[in-house]
C-alpha cells in the first residue's frame, strides 16, 4: 500500500494518447472529465482488444473442443491469471469473475446466508450467523457494502455494528476492540472512500479480526486502480473490486477469497459450469472458481480486463499512485482558492487517495454540476451511494471531483476557472 518515491514520472500525454474519448468536445469545449470514480474511461488497447475478440475469437468457454472454443477460454482463464498476479493472489483458482464489485459483494453474503438457514453438519461455522452474532462495517461505505449485510443480519437475527468517523473524515478506531470482539462474524470496510477519498490502514483491524477469529473482507474498488495492492500483505479474506474503474470494460467484477473459504462456500447461483454432476435427485457442484461462475460469463469482457491489467502494469501503480497524489495536493490547493468552497474528507494528501468531494456554500451539487457540464468539465454530484457519509458531515449531496492517471493540472484549472462561473450565477 504504501508509494514508492523512487517510482518513475508518468509521461501523462502519452497517455492521453490512447484514450480516444479524451479528444472530444462537450457542449463546444474540450472534454474535461474528472469522473473516473464512477468509472474510468478506456484506452484504445482495451477497446481493441474487445473488438478484435468478437471479430476473431467469439465462442462460449468451457464447453467446445472446436479452435474458437478452446480460443475463448485460453483467453477468459488468461485475464484470471493477469487478475490473479495484478493483486499478488497465490492462485489464479482464488479469483472468481463477476459482473461488478455488488455482486462480489453480495456472492459472499448469500453464502453467509446459505450457510446459515442450512442446518447441516457439513456447514462451515465461518459462515453460519444467528442471534447474537455480529458483523462490522463503516460509516464510509458504499451503499453495496452496507445494504447486502443489513439484509444478512435481518434474515438470520445477527447485529450489524459499524466503526464511526471523525470530523477530518478518517475512520474512528478508538472503539475497536468493543466492536470486534468475539462475537464478531466478519468485519467489511473500504479501502479507499468513493466519496472521501480517505484511504484506510487496515493493519490495526486486520490484526484485531484475526485475534478473535473473525472474517475480513475488503471493497478495494477505489483502490485497486489506483495504488499497489497485494492481498497477501493486507491479510484479506476477501477483495472485492470492478473492472470499469480501472480502465476495463463495464459487466466485470472480481471477487477474491482465499483458496480454503472458497472451496467451503455454497454457491451463489445455479446453473451451467457450476456443477460437477446433476441428476433428478440432487446436485454436485465444481471447485472454486467454477462454482461461483454459472452460466455464460463476461467473456469479452474478461479479455478486456485483462489488457486493462496489462496497461496499468506496463505504466506501473507506483508511478500512477505518485502521480494521483501530485494531482490530489494540485487540487486541494486550487480548490481552497474558491470562496465558499468546504472540502468534505481529508484536507491533505495523506491517507487519501485522489477523489475529492465539496460543498459549496449557498449552491446545490445538481447546479454546480450543470454549469461545470455547460464548461466541459464532468464532475458526478449527488451522495455517490454513500448517503450514510453525507448526513455524518450534515450535507444532502456534494460535488466530487476523482482523478486517474490521464488527468492533468490545466484539466483542475479548468475545474477551478469553471467553480467561479457558478460563483458568478449564484453571488
């Protein structure tokens, strides 16, 4: 997790170059697009890379012997090997296709629910909740990282508890043996905020839930296309991340869980290439990652994500998470300048990663957004599936600005000249 200074500078109109969209206008002004949180836009390898698949390669995985067939899946299994070492997982076998970071999410959950209405013995006691019980999030979660777990703890009787925040926008740990503790299930918590930007040392948290023998589970979906992650080091359960933030196609998510929780899990749905053998009587169903991946999966999509792995690799996320906070310190600095500008989250580059949210005094986000959008600039306003975070800080909404590596300083001075152009409406 942590940046190399020593990483090399990026060569970030290079970059630009291959990303098509970037060369448009909006509204008769260059394309100014910080909004990558929401998701990233798409470099001509990737987009080649789809095309070129459905053109040349397309057939269904797992079930030809025919040469497009055996194509096909050469291909899918080649984008979970790339996954696999992009996150430094000992197996490739650990990472399980989805089709967005919610349903990674929700794959764990419905086991945990699974496991819980079946009262056999065979159930792995990881994975059974009842009254009592007791599962921990955070107050700075996306709305997939709470709304899955609170109907967990609806359907079986256990509590659902979450870790405060401070005024600066960090997670509160002050409490953090009361609220886990032995009776503590699993612990899921975000690694870097979508709305805050705030980026968690989960090494505290991590240490304590192995103390009590608790699961943890980490949505890594701001993080993972940002910075370094390596889910050995952070001492996971479980990741959670989404292609079409890290400059992959939409449709395509990972789940990562260690190789023996996997093979323990019930699966998630029904169907093709799931099973192992099926009669009329009951069913029998394949090993991790095969269990969890019924039906047709995102073929293409897979591919594409691969490439995405690839050029993010070939750029290096030390250098990109050196770049993003150079980009993160720029804008909070241009942003202090506009009167009546309040920084929701971390007022500093540490511990943060380059997404920034603000409220500006007297004018409502869904403004602000229109007239940055008649400028060019897009921005997303709202409460980012995060409307916990926003009633903490006491706001409806706020106007978040999320940075990449092809975005670039005249890009916030763009932002910047556009903030005094809603300044000059509204007085």
């Amino acid at each position: 997790m942590t940046t190399a200074t020593t990483a090399p500078p990026l060569d970030v109109e290079r970059i630009r170059a291959d990303f098509p969209i970037l060369g448009r206008e909006v509204n008769g002004r260059r394309l100014v697009y910080l909004d990558s949180g929401n998701t990233s836009q798409k470099p001509r390898q990737v987009i080649d890379a789809v095309r070129e698949h459905f053109e040349r390669h397309n057939a269904n995985v797992a079930r030809s012997v025919h040469t497009l067939g055996t194509e096909a899946t050469a291909a899918y299994e080649g984008a979970r090997a790339k996954v696999a070492r992009f996150i430094n997982a000992p197996s490739a076998e650990e990472v399980v296709f989805t089709k967005n970071a919610s349903e990674a999410i929700n794959l764990v959950a419905y086991a945990m629910l699974a496991a819980s209405v079946d009262r056999g013995s065979a159930v792995d006691p990881r994975f059974r909740l009842g009254p009592g019980d007791e599962i921990v999030i955070t107050e700075m979660e996306h709305h997939s990282n709470i709304v899955p777990w609170q109907l967990l703890c609806e359907r079986t009787g256990a509590t659902l508890r979450w870790f405060g925040l401070t005024d600066e926008g960090r997670l509160d740990e002050s409490n953090l043996d009361d609220l886990v503790n032995p009776r503590t299930k699993l612990v899921s918590m975000v690694l870097v905020s979508n709305i805050l930007g705030t980026a968690n040392d989960v090494t505290r948290i991590a240490a304590r839930v192995r103390e009590v023998g608790a699961l943890l589970m980490i949505d890594g979906s701001q993080a993972v296309p940002h910075r370094p992650v390596d889910v050995q080091a952070l001492d996971a359960d479980f990741l959670a991340f989404t292609g079409h933030k890290m400059l992959g196609p939409t449709g395509i998510g990972v789940l990562w869980g260690r190789g023996d929780l996997l093979a323990a899990m019930p699966p998630f749905l029904g169907g093709g290439s799931m099973i192992e053998t099926v009669t009329m009587e009951r069913s029998t169903f394949a090993p991790p990652p095969a269990r969890f991946e019924a039906g047709t999966p995102p073929i293409a999509e897979a591919v594409g994500l691969g490439v995405a792995v690839d050029y993010l690799t070939a750029v290096g996320m030390e250098s990109i998470a050196a770049y993003e906070k150079e980009l993160a310190g720029y804008a909070l600095a241009r942003l202090h300048e506009v009167p009546g500008l309040r920084i929701i989250g971390p007022d500093t580059t540490e511990g943060r990663g380059a997404t920034i949210s603000f409220d500006l005094s007297g004018v409502h986000p869904h403004d602000v957004g229109q007239i940055l959008d008649a400028e060019g600039v897009q921005v997303r306003v709202g409460h980012h599936c995060a409307r916990p975070t926003c009633v903490r800080f006491g706001v409806p909404a706020t106007t978040r600005v999320s940075l990449y590596l092809y975005n670039t300083t005249e890009e916030i001075d763009a932002l910047v000249a556009a903030l005094e152009k809603v300044r000059g409406v509204f007085g």
